[in-house]
C-alpha cells in the first residue's frame, strides 16, 4: 500500500510539465466523484420527498426551521 508521503515523493519525481497535467487529472476525477456523491444525494432527497419523510415548505418556514435549529443548538460554528 502506498502512503501519502510515498505518493509526495513520487510525484516530487516527476517534471514540472508532469506535476501541472497530474494535478489537472485528479481534479477532474474529484470533480466527477463528487457530482456523483451530489446526485446521489439528490435521488435520495428525491426517495424521501416521495414516501413522505420530507414535506415541502415556503422559503419562510425553512429560515424559520434553520434559525431554531440554529437557536436549539447554540451554534457552535458561530
């Protein structure tokens, strides 16, 4: 198994020229893996908005929802 420092290394081998496409590759897969990870969310929002575990609501009572939520729990990030 490779470790990252292992992986650090090897790409420190390569060329510049190298580094610059190798860079570009992984952040077109990271951005592929992560529209993946986003429409999977979505199919399940989509699941749980049809057998009823989510309701619609008004751009109003979702801010009121986020500001209790908000309120309830201290905000720690704050």
């Amino acid at each position: 198994m490779i470790t990252f420092e292992n992986a650090l290394d090897a790409v420190s081998q390569l060329s510049i020229d190298q580094q610059e496409i190798l860079i570009d590759i992984l952040k077109k897969r990271n951005a592929e893996v992560r529209r993946r990870q986003i429409l999977e969310e979505c199919r399940e929002g989509v699941a749980e908005y049809r057998t009823g575990v989510l309701k619609s609501q008004t751009a109003e009572g979702a801010i009121a929802d986020l500001r209790g939520y908000l309120d309830a729990e201290d905000c720690v990030k704050c």
